[in-house]
C-alpha cells in the first residue's frame, strides 16, 4: 500500500496526518485500517511494539465516531498510564480537523475529581487504564451501556500485569454487540483464553516480527561480570558523551539503585519505574524531554508509552526473557529514519538468548569491548578542559582576587600551574578502577595461573565430587584428600 489515501481515510485525517509527517502507512496500518473501516467484524491485530499499532486502531476508530452522538462510543484500554497518555495525544493530533470529538485518557495518580469533572461533558472516546476506569465506573461516572468499540492495546502487558479480573469486571458494563478489537506483541495463552470468552469470530492479522525489526539499528553485546555492569555503562555514557538513551532493568529495585549510582557521581540520569507517583512520572518524563536528562533507567512496564525522539543508545543491563521484550526495548531507538544502537550486558553463560534473539529476530549481535579506562579518562580531562576554556571571565571576577591569585601562583610555569589545577579535579573524574571490564580478556590473563593450565578437572564421582574438585581447582589447589581414619584394634 503506497499511501494512506488508499486506505480510505478522510481528507480530514489525511491532512492531520499529512503534518505529522506520515508518509506511507505500515504493515499493520495496511492490513488492519481497511478491515475495520470497512467490515463491523472483532479484530486480533498482532505485532511488535514500534510498528504503528496505534494508527492502525485509532484512525478507523475516529473516522467510526459520530461526533453528534452524545455518549461514550468507544474505549480504549491500555496497561500503563504513561501508555494511556500517549495514545490519547495522537488521537487528538490525528482528530484535529474532525467535527469536534471528545477524547479524554484517564488513570491512577491523577486526581480522580478533576476527572469526575470531565466526564461530566461527554467524552465521545476513553482512553483508560484498568483499575482507574473500574473507580469511575463504580461512582456512575462513566456510562459503557451504548459503547461501540472496545480496544484492547498492548492486551500481553495488561493481562501479564495481573489485570485479567479489572477486564472481567470492566466487559460486564459493555453490551455484547460492540466491536472489540485486540492488539498485542505476542498471542500467549491468556490471550486465547480472553479471545475465546469475549471475541465473535475475530479476523486475525498477524505481522510477522521478522520483518518488523528495525533495519537502522546496530546490535551489539559486551561480556562483562555482573559486578562491573555499572561502571561499564559509566565509561560508555563518557565515550559517547551526546547519547541520548534508555538502560532496561528487570526489576523496579535494581532501576532505582543504578540510577541513584550514577546520580551520585553526577550523571544527568533518573529512574522510571511503577512505584514512582504520577507526578514523579511526569517530572522525570518533561526533564529527559527538555534535554536536560540524557538517560533514563527503566523497567519494561514503565517504558511502554516513552515517545522520545532522537534517542540514539538502549542498553539491555540485564537482558529480557523474551524476544519480544527485546523488540520492544531496541525499539525505543532509531524512530523516524534516524539511527541508533542496542547494547546487551551479557555475562559468559547468556550467550544462548542472544542466539535464541538473532535466530528469531533474523539480526546479527556483534561483540564489543568495554571502553579502556584510560580512553574514557583522556575523554574527561579533555571535556574539563573544553569547560575552563570556555568560562567567560569578564565581569565575573572581583580585580583584587585576580591579581591576589596571580601573585600566589607567580612562581609556577603554565605547565606547573596546569598540573596542579588538573590533580586538584583528578578525584572528580570518577575512575573507580583501572581495570579490563571485558570478562574473557580478564579470564584469558587468569588462565595458567590456577591450577597452570586453565581448565576444568572433571571428578569421576558424580555432581557433589564434580561441583568440588572445581571449586578447588579454580582456588589453585587439586582436590582435598581426605584422611582415613584408623581402625581401633
């Protein structure tokens, strides 16, 4: 399909579309968008995060709503509030030359009667999460008895974030007759379960996620002890001085202790994750938009729904179970025709996810090395040096002090001076080791020195001699003799 007019939609919407730069609609935009225009069917729409998927339900949906009507015709659900916030801005965006249709997202962390308050106007379309729609529901603020539309987005996310009853409860408000169209990442059993007990005899479209990868971004691996991951990411964040990025967490405690690492040796870093409030979100979400953040640590849940432009670097810190997990992360970079670089942080016993995510993926990981302490030191001293040089003096100094500085340091030489201002900043550079990060170059130095030949000594006597006689033979020493003990005559 070559452009959007194809498709049957609207001059309105062509012409918003038009400004925010659409071209040519995606697979999932192609194969969905006519089917549910154009035939009153439930629809399952599978594909990977990053392709569009918004688009694909929210024009048809849109073009469905009759702005005359004064009822809630359509709703869309969506698992995390950051999600619902987005989904909401290109609706309205895409809507902008449509008879006036109300659209209103609404979801925990907001003050719930700020959003009683709206919906007393009607709300043609909600955009919700779970929990906070069951509260308004439960106070007869919100009406589903004439909806038309349900959209169930992202449905692997929500129904893996334990919202399986807030969806029973939610449809039971919903007449049977309304279109439901499902979209998400993967098609686990929950999925089929939901389809199964909700859905009439859905029409399937499923874009296969090899194709979906995005073709400008590089994927690359490092093999580094866990350990050393943080410092790691410490000297890949001074060698690339302009990235703009996100790191993947698995965990909501592990986010929130890197990026309090890293804001301690002053890193323009913050944490993303479920047990920040609303208003944390947001503060965090308008300072990495303002630039005034270059990275963002985040678990997968709190990333669904981050739209930032220009981000050049993801990094896998601890790597995803899943291949569409990795699909959804690397997918955070490289957006509008730009390019950008995924990085895992392996250590040597991971290497079969990333074969398991190449095969799948159709992609090749290529190794890099941990930049060398002394590389990211020289990158410091020169961008300290940049900063003195470019301090404006005039004005700023009080006469006196100048020339009392100038008559302490009048016996040094530039090169004497220099030395001594640099050593002063020294500690500030935030080297916390010398060493190779690169876990194979450290093990390739180790070998010989234990046991002198580097390599595994088998026990004959099953898994606990085994698991023994190794932990001896890295420590140096062959396995433990032990001593008979004397029979007593």
């Amino acid at each position: 399909m070559e452009n959007f007019e194809q498709l049957g939609i609207s001059g309105e919407v062509l012409k918003a579309i038009e400004e925010l730069g659409f071209k040519k609609p995606t697979e999932i935009q192609a194969a969905a968008i006519p089917k549910l225009m154009n035939e009153p069917r439930d629809l399952i729409g599978l594909a990977q995060t990053g392709t569009g998927k918004t688009a694909a339900f929210g024009l048809p949906l849109i073009e469905a709503v009759n702005a005359s009507e004064e009822y809630t015709q359509g709703l869309i659900l969506a698992p995390t509030r950051e999600l619902g916030k987005q989904i909401a801005e290109q609706l309205h965006l895409f809507g902008k030359y449509k008879e006036k249709i109300n659209m209103l997202a609404v979801y925990g962390g907001q003050e719930i009667r700020v959003q009683i308050r709206a919906l007393k106007k009607t709300q043609h379309v909600i955009i919700a999460t779970p929990g906070r729609l069951i509260d308004l529901i439960k106070r007869k603020a919100v009406k589903l008895n004439q909806l038309k539309f349900l959209v169930l987005d992202e449905a692997d996310e929500m129904l893996n974030m334990g919202f399986k009853d807030e969806l029973d409860e939610i449809l039971q408000y919903t007449p049977d007759d309304k279109l439901t169209w499902l979209f998400s990442a993967t098609m686990p059993d929950f999925i089929k379960k939901i389809v199964a007990e909700y859905m009439h005899d859905p029409f399937e479209i499923r874009i296969n996620p090899k194709s979906e990868i995005n073709k400008n971004i590089k994927h690359r691996y490092v093999v580094v002890k866990t350990q050393d991951k943080s410092e790691a990411l410490k000297r890949f964040l001074d060698i690339h001085g302009d990235m703009r990025g996100v790191v993947f967490c698995r965990t909501k405690r592990d986010t929130q202790e890197l990026a309090e690492r890293l804001i301690s040796v002053d890193y323009k870093v913050d944490a993303l994750h479920g047990d920040l409030s609303q208003a944390q979100r947001d503060r965090v979400m308008q300072r990495f938009r303002k630039n005034e953040l270059q990275l963002l640590v985040a678990t997968d849940v709190a990333a669904r729904g981050i739209d930032v432009q220009d981000l050049s670097h993801v990094f896998h810190f601890s790597l995803p179970d899943s291949v569409a997990y990795y699909t959804h992360r690397s997918g955070r970079t490289a957006r509008a025709g730009k390019k950008g670089v995924s990085i895992c942080f392996t250590n040597g016993r991971e290497r079969y996810k990333l074969n398991r995510i190449e095969k799948t993926l159709k992609i090749e990981f290529k190794k890099i090395l941990v930049p060398e302490s002394k590389d990211v030191l020289n990158i410091r001293v020169r961008n300290w040096a940049k900063n003195v040089l470019n301090t404006p003096t005039k004005k700023k100094l009080d006469p006196e002090l100048l020339d009392q500085a100038i008559t302490l340091f009048g016996n040094l030489s530039k090169e004497e001076l220099i030395a001594k201002v640099l050593m002063n900043e020294y500690e500030k550079f935030h080297i916390d080791s010398d060493r190779n990060l690169n876990y194979e170059e450290q093990k390739s130095k180790e070998k010989g020195g234990r046991g002198g030949k580097g390599k595994k000594h088998w026990n004959k006597r099953g898994t606990r001699g085994q698991k023994r006689h190794q932990s001896s033979a890295r420590d140096g020493q062959g396995a433990p003799r032990r001593k008979k003990k004397r029979r007593k005559k």
